[in-house]
C-alpha cells in the first residue's frame, strides 16, 4: 500500500518496512498537493530501502515490530 494509503486507511496504526520490520513514520505536507513519503524512526544499515546508509547486507532492524 502506498503511503497515502496508509495515512488515509490506518491513520493511528504502527506502520512497519517491509524489508526490515523496522517502525516507519509518515511524512508529509500540508500543501494543496499532497505529497507523504515513509521514514524510519531509527535508520540501521541493514535496509535496502535506504540507500544513504545500506551496507549491502540485509538485515532485520534491531527495534523490529513483530
């Protein structure tokens, strides 16, 4: 599901990556353009859904949710 899925449908829920299980956030403006993006709430080097700091090896998020 997208993010602005998510901020739509499930607004107060936990929102997890699905590379890393790590918590994500939902980012975005309150502009007449909708624009939402998804965050970690603490980057690791294990997610190659960050490119900025991914170390090449995946691996689960030390705060994983479930």
């Amino acid at each position: 599901m997208t993010a602005d899925e998510a901020q739509a449908r499930h607004r107060d829920a936990l929102k997890r990556c699905p590379a890393c299980f790590g918590r994500l956030m939902i980012q975005g403006g309150y502009t007449a353009v909708r624009r939402t993006s998804l965050s970690h709430f603490r980057v690791h080097d294990g997610c190659p859904l960050i490119p900025r700091h991914y170390k090449g090896e995946p691996r689960r998020h030390p705060a994983a949710i479930g």
